[in-house]
C-alpha cells in the first residue's frame, strides 16, 4: 500500500518511542558523567530493555492495525468503484490501488510504477486532459478535478471521474500528488436512461392520441393525460383500476372482452369505431405487450380522434359523386384525352353531339371526329398548349356525326398537370353552338332592320320641331286672319283652315311622340306636382267638349290622397288626356267620369289608381286584342265615324310601362269602358313638402254661396262632403249682405257668387262690400253667363273678385278654384295699419303745384310702359304721382302703388283707370 496511507496509532506509538529513547540516551548520559551510580546504569539498562519489548511489541500490534486498514480501504474503494494513485514527486514513484488497475483492466502486477506510465494508459483526450489538469494544480491550484472517457484493453467503454490534489512543505514545493478515479459509467447510463426517460414520458403526456397500459389482469398500469382527461380524471387516478370503475357497465364489459381477446390471440389489432355518445370518430390500436420468453404481460392501447379524417373522407366521396354526375348530367360535352390524343374518359353529352355510344368512341382519337378543314387550326391551338405558351383556348370547329352531318361546336382544351408540372391529360369541353349560330343570323338581320326602324323613328323625333313650326304658323295666322274684316265666306274657310290645322297637329303630334317613344327618347320627369292643379287643368281641357256633346264629365278626386307628389304631370296629363278623349269621343249619353285614389302606400311612396270610365259603345273581346297597336283602331269604320290615328292608346300604354305600371282595360260592348292604371309616386321630402291647406285652419272655414238655383246649391254640397268646410248657401244679394252683417260671431272664409242669380250689379255691389270689410283677404268667386263672362272678367279685378268662370260651373271645377283662391289667400301678407307701420307713402305733387298738361302727360306715358309690360313702369310711376293733386285719390295711388310692386301690371291699368283726364 502506499506510505502515505498510515493509520493514526500507529504514528502515536511511534512518537512515544522517540521519546522513550530520547529518555534513556539521557539516563546513560547521567551515568557516564558519575560512574559511582552504578545502581543509576543497572536501572537505564533494565528500563532500555523494557523499552525495546515494549516497542517490538507495539510494532507488532501497529503492523496488525495497518494490515486491516489497507483491507478495509480496499473493500471500500472496490465496493465504491474508487481507484486511488499516489505519485511521490521526489523519487517519481507512482502508487496505484488495486481498484485503480481493475478499472482500467490491468493487472496489478503490471500497475505502472510512473506518472508518465500511468498518462500512458489513458487514451489521446483523456491524456491531454489529465496532464493539463494536473500542471495547473501543480503551479497554484492545488487541486483538480477532470472527466474523460477510456476504452479498456479489452474494448470496453467507461466514463471516468477524476479528483486530486497537491501536497506541498512549508516553503510550497510539491511533495506528493495524491489523485482519486470514479468509474461513474453506470451513474451516467442511468442519468441517459432517466433523461430519456423524461422526454419519453412528455413525449407520450403531449401527445394528442389517448394511450393507456395495462397488466394480464387488465388492471391499468399507466396513461397519459389526454386519455384521463376524457375520463374527467388525473392520471394518477386511473391507476390500479379496471373498466368497471371509470366507465359504464356495458361500456366496461365490450371493453375488457376485447382487449381479453387481443392479449389471448397475442397480436396487434386496429379498427375505426364511431362514439355513440358524441358522434366522434376513433381509431383503436390495441397491442399486446411480450417479454423475451415470448409472454404477454400487458396491453398497450393506442386511441386517436379520426373525426376530421373521416369527414374528409365523407366530404372526398360527396365530392368525387358530384364530380361523376356532374360530369356525366352536365349540358355540355366533356372528355379526357390522353398526351396521344386518343380519347380515355367521355360523358353521354359527348356521346349525343356526335351521335355515337361511349363504346363505339373510346379509344379514338379526337382528330377523328373534327372536319378536315378545321384540323389544321385546332392542332396549331394545341401544340401551343402543350408548349406551355398558353394556359388553355377556345376554338369554333365543325366536328363530323354518325349520320355524316356537321355540327358546330365550341371546342376548349386545358391541360392538366401533376405537382411535378410534368402534363398529365388534356380535358376538352365541347359546346354545340349550331343553334346559337342561327339565332345570331337571325339576330343580325332582326338587328339591322331594327337599326332601320330606329334611324327612322329618330329621324322623325329630331323633326318634331322642324314639323310643328310650319303648323303652328299656318294656325296662328289663320286666327289673326279671323279677327279681321271678312266676309261669310271667307270666315268659313278660315275657320276650316283652323280646324283642320289643328286636327292635323293633333295627328302629327301623336306621331312624332310615338316615334319619339320608339327612339328611346322619352324620359320621364321627377319633379314635385299637385294632383289638384293636374286634374284641374285636364278637366278645364274637357268641360267644354263634354257640355256639347250634353255628357256630364265628372272628376273624383280622394280626399285622403297627399297634396304634394313627386312625378312627371306632363306625361301623367298625356296618359289621361288622351283615355278622356277618348271616352268623350266614343260615349254618345251618360257620363264620363276620371276616379283618382290611393291603393297602398308604403315608407315614402304612394300607390294610386287612374280611372278613366265611361258609358259610351264599349269594346268586343276580339277587338280588345288590337287596340293597342299602333296605327290601329277597334274595327275600319271607327276611323271613319269618329276619326283618329289609332295612336292614342298605344302611346298611353307605352308611357304607362314608362312609369313602371301596366294600362288594363275592362269594357262591355254597348254598355261602356273602364281604362285604369296604377302609378306609384313618391312624397316629397320632408324638407320640400308644402302643405297647400293645413287641416287644423281648413276645419274652421265657411263658404257663403249665393244661388238661387236649389240643385246647384245639392250639387256643391254633395262635392264639399269630406273636406272641412262648412257651406251657407243663400238665395239672392240681400240675404247675403244680411249674412255678411250678421258674420261677426262666425265669419266667412270664401264666397262664391252666381251671375245669374246676382246680376252683374249685384255681382259689384256685393263685391265691393267684401272688399271694404275684408281687405281682399276673403276670395269671391263668380260664375258668370257666357255673354257676361268678358265684361264681368275685365271688371272683376276692380271689383276684387279672385276667379270669374263661365256658367253653368260644374262643381269640380268650382271646387278647384275654391280651393286655388283660398290658397293665393293664405299666402297674401295681412294688411299693414298705420300704427303697426303703414304702406309706404306715396310722393305727390307739392301744395298749388298742380299742372294739368303735366298730369296728362305722364298718365299716357305711365299707361303706355304698363300696356308693354315693361319695368320702367315702376319709375314713370314715381314720376306720374309726382303730378297726383296733394290730398286726392290717396287710397287709389297707395292700391296702385301695390299694384307695381307686384308687378301686376293688368290690374294696375285697370286701376290707373279711376284717374279722370283734367278739364
């Protein structure tokens, strides 16, 4: 063993013995200086004897105790896998332990006796290692510590640990270095082991399949924490347990069946089963686990979710089905063609253009089927396609049938390649287009006698103007022509003139806008209208005509409908003109009647129904079917009994389809028409709506009517039912200026007048009596004989009436100017008093200042501007009161003043009137 391993009696003894000896040199000493102590002697001999037993014996016992410690330390560092050297720096002798030569597999015989040949044992990094590690302890460190791997004699491989350290005497210099080796392979195989391990287990813990263990007895041994998760459990918690503790007893009972069967058959099995309790999808892998002996001692399962898997592969099948029938139901022609050309997949469209059956085609090729003069081009198409210079094309080729006969078709090819790029096959989508080759023959010619019609059809709407100015021409002439000096004769053909230049108008204005509608060129207005003033202006149009021909012509408006539309009242007037007069034209006796209301409304719009009836000769069923087109009339003798073009109605519909509605008609022959239509019209916004007569101010307004006549008086009440007015009629000019007297508690709003009944001076007197009383803010209304109507129109103005109509007044119309009178009322300011600041004052002439010739002079020039309707007026006014007397005509100056601020220029002349010339 090395030197340096002593135990510590032993060292004790030795020290003991040193000093023994030391005691008896001193003893002998003593002796030698006093001879005569002989007795002294005798005793240092007896007790140097003693000694030496003594020592012998020690040396005995120490040898004993060294014997047993370097057993010891041998079990010790053989049973710890520790080897130990001890190099003595001075003599260069290196000591080695036993376990150290086992561990490196060398006898230890043949331990080496050096440094140099101990670093010899080791292989080329370890060496390097050690050595480096053992100069550096050696210049300061004093101790070392190193790992490196040896490779023994015999091939083995262990892991090596290495510890040291330097001993040095007082002064520092290296005595000894004193090393201890480890073999600490094992400790690192199982260090690999347990870090494999560890990422084993996460491993198994992240995947995403459910993995379980079990023993023979189906008891589980282990899982992972998807598998526990599903169970609502931890993985700790399945451990030790069967089937029947963590799941349902049916469940349990298929469970442990199968895997008894799997573990009893000793092979793996696998199979997709379907979850009843969520519909999931499962793989279950289940494998018997064996041991060298070729024994099952457990089960290994392996379950993992397939739900996406199998519904891609459910969506996969859905979609190749589709695929096969739509390519087998699809419309056009579809083939595959292989890179040789030859035909390897058709549907039956492919087969029915041709002719042929899918087993008389396959197998040719393409070629064979498509007409020798079209080759050329389709396989110039295709060599660029398979080149690469173009994704796919289209061509329009003749392809030959059964029969012989030639079909054209629209021919697409594209190529299909693999994710390689390399091509695989063509497909081919053929397209019979013989029929839309026809219809677009057909189309051009339909296209360019069209293109005829139109040329023609704008070529008279660009006319209209070039037409119409000549006949207006010939019909304005013709009136003044009338109004000069003639004779019977000449009269009678003018008058002629005129009526056959206004038929002619009529004829060829139905034409132009009937060519006009054929062009395109009618657009439809959108701007706000009044149904009032609409059918007001239309009845006016027809009053007349329909009091000739001794027909009542009534116009039914709905109270309910909305005062302001949004729509275009030219066309709309258009539309009913022509089916009123129409139904003037036709109807004999009886009545025409045009019904307005409203049949839905919705957010912003509003529906409503035109309705033209009428009692005249009626329609047959088989000429209904023509009298909407142009040109045409029910039967020949209709164009010659009442005239016409055969346009109207054709024109009406047209412009009703415009207005996005249809023009529908309802007739008994002899009995009469009905023609109707519904337009939706939108209100106007909100920010643009004017209410023409608010409800809450007509609710209080009442009409005093003056009329002897008890029927006119029924017929006016009968027209008032509904709106908010109350109606006082009277019987002649005294009761109505009694009324009038009598008006403080309730006074009148409107009063309507009847010529007849009031005669022209009743008419002034009553007139005059309600302008002095209201201030002109109650509108009159009077209806006047035909041989008054002029003289009393002229007059009225100065009178103060609003309106002057001709007699008899139906009560529509009545009704209409009633309602257009009070609205011009409403909107006049009230009148201005003194105090609340007065008209402006009038300048006239300085006091004494009067010049008759002066007056003169400027009245006629005044008259003059005004008859010219000219703005200097307004100037030669200022300069004609200039020249008004002071203190004279004051309430005739400030009427007129009024007059020419607003501009109403014909009452002012009629004003200007009342000032006589000067004596």
């Amino acid at each position: 063993m090395p030197s340096g391993y002593r135990s510590l009696p032993c060292l004790i003894r030795n020290t003991m013995l040193l000093a023994v000896c030391a005691l008896l040199l001193l003893v002998l000493y003593v002796a030698a200086l006093r001879p005569q102590a002989w007795s002294v002697s005798a005793l240092a001999m007896v007790f140097v004897t003693g000694i030496h037993v003594l020592r012998l014996k020690w040396r005995r016992q120490a040898e004993g105790d060294l014997r047993r410690s370097e057993e010891q330390l041998r079990i010790s560092q053989r049973i710890a896998q520790i080897g130990s050297w001890d190099w003595d720096m001075a003599s260069g002798r290196l000591d080695c332990s036993e376990e150290l030569c086992r561990i490196f597999a060398v006898p230890f015989e043949e331990a080496p006796a050096s440094y140099e040949a101990f670093l010899a044992l080791l292989p080329g990094k370890g060496r390097e290692a050690v050595a480096a590690a053992v100069e550096k302890a050696l210049k300061g460190g004093d101790s070392f510590a190193v790992e490196y791997a040896l490779v023994r004699p015999d091939g083995g491989e262990r892991i090596l640990e290495e510890v040291g350290e330097v001993f040095r005497d007082t002064s520092g210099t290296p005595l000894r270095v004193v090393s201890v080796v480890h073999d600490v392979t094992e400790r690192k195989e199982a260090e690999s082991a347990l870090f494999f391990e560890k990422r084993y287990r996460g491993l198994i813990e992240n995947l995403p399949q459910r993995i379980f263990l079990k023993d023979c007895n189906l008891v589980y041994l282990s899982c992972n924490s998807s598998f526990a998760r599903e169970l609502g459990l931890q993985p700790a918690e399945v451990f030790g347990k069967t089937d029947y503790d963590i799941v349902a007893p049916a469940l349990a009972k298929k469970r442990q069946d199968e895997d008894a069967k799997v573990m009893q058959a000793g092979t793996a099995v696998e199979h997709d089963e379907l979850r009843e309790k969520d519909g999931t999808w499962v793989s279950k892998s289940l494998t018997p686990l064996k041991d060298d002996h070729g024994r099952v001692y457990g089960l290994l399962g392996v379950l993992t979710d397939i739900t996406f898997r199998k519904r891609a592969e459910e969506q996969l099948k859905e979609s190749e089905e589709r695929f096969r029938n739509t390519f087998e139901q699809a419309a056009v022609g579809i083939c595959h063609i292989a890179l040789s050309d030859i035909l390897i997949r058709i549907n039956s469209r492919f087969c029915d253009i041709l002719g042929y059956g899918q087993d008389e085609l396959m197998g040719w090729s393409l070629e064979q089927t498509i007409h020798p003069e079209d080759r050329a081009a389709e396989q110039s198409h295709l060599s660029r396609l398979l080149n690469r210079e173009i994704d796919n094309y289209s061509i329009e080729i003749r392809q030959i049938r059964k029969d012989g006969s030639l079909v054209w078709v629209n021919l697409t090819k594209s190529l299909v390649c693999a994710p390689g790029g390399e091509p695989k096959y063509l497909i081919c989508v053929v397209e019979d287009v013989t029929a839309k080759r026809e219809a677009l023959e057909l189309r051009r010619e339909r296209d360019l006698v069209q293109a005829a019609s139109s040329a023609k059809s704008e070529f008279l709407a660009n006319m209209g103007h070039e037409i119409r100015t000549p006949m207006n021409a010939v019909m304005g002439l013709s009136r003044l022509a009338l109004k000069t000096e003639l004779n019977a004769k000449q009269r009678d053909y003018l008058e002629k003139i005129c009526t056959s230049s206004r038929t002619l108008l009529n004829i060829i204005n139905d034409i132009l806008d009937f060519s006009k509608i054929e062009a395109g060129k009618v657009e439809l207005e959108r701007t706000e209208l009044s149904l009032h003033e609409v059918l007001g202006n239309i009845s006016d149009m027809h009053h007349l005509k329909a009091q000739e021909k001794g027909i009542e012509f009534r116009v039914r408006l709905a109270p309910e409908l909305p005062k302001k539309l949004m729509g275009d009242p030219l066309r709309l007037t258009q539309v009913l003109n022509n089916l009123i007069g129409n139904a003037l034209k036709f109807t004999q006796r009886g009545e025409v009647v045009l019904a307005v209301k409203p049949v839905g409304q919705g957010e912003g719009e509003v529906a409503v129904e035109f309705s033209v009836q009428d009692t005249g000769i009626g329609i047959t069923p088989e000429q209904m079917e023509r009298i909407f087109t142009p040109f045409t009339q029910a039967d020949s003798s209709t164009t010659r009994r009442f005239g016409g073009t055969g346009l109207g109605l054709s024109i009406s519909r047209q412009l009703v389809e415009l207005m996005g509605s249809e023009l529908k008609v309802h007739s008994v022959p002899g009995a009469g028409s009905s023609f109707f239509f519904t337009v939706g019209f939108a209100l106007p916004p909100a920010g643009k709506a004017v209410v023409a007569s608010k409800e809450v101010q007509l609710r209080s307004m009442r009409l005093l009517f003056v009329d002897g006549d008890t029927a006119s008086v029924e017929g006016l009440s009968e027209m008032l039912q509904g709106m908010p007015m109350e109606l006082c009629a009277v019987a002649d000019v005294a009761e109505a200026l009694d009324a009038l007297e009598d008006e403080a508690a309730h006074p009148f709003d409107l009063v309507a007048v009847d010529g007849a009944t009031a005669g022209i001076g009743g008419v002034e007197k009553l007139c005059r009596s309600i302008g002095r009383r209201y201030h002109g803010r109650v509108p009159v209304i009077v209806a006047a004989a035909a041989e008054q109507l002029e003289e009393v129109r002229q007059a009225g103005d100065e009178w103060g009436a609003s309106a002057v109509y001709a007699a008899p007044v139906r009560p529509s119309l009545m009704v209409d100017g009633m309602i257009r009178a009070l609205s011009r009322a409403a909107q006049q300011p009230p009148a201005r008093t003194t105090a609340a600041g007065a008209a402006r004052p009038v300048k006239t002439a300085p006091e004494g200042a009067f010049e008759p010739q002066r007056f003169t002079a400027e009245k006629g020039k005044l008259e003059r501007l005004l008859a010219r309707n000219s703005l200097d007026a307004k100037r030669q006014f200022e300069k004609f009161c200039a020249q008004v007397p002071r203190g004279e005509y004051t309430n005739e100056l400030q009427a007129l003043q009024a007059c020419m601020e607003k501009l109403d220029f014909r009452k002012a002349r009629q004003l200007l009137a009342i000032f006589p010339a000067p004596q």
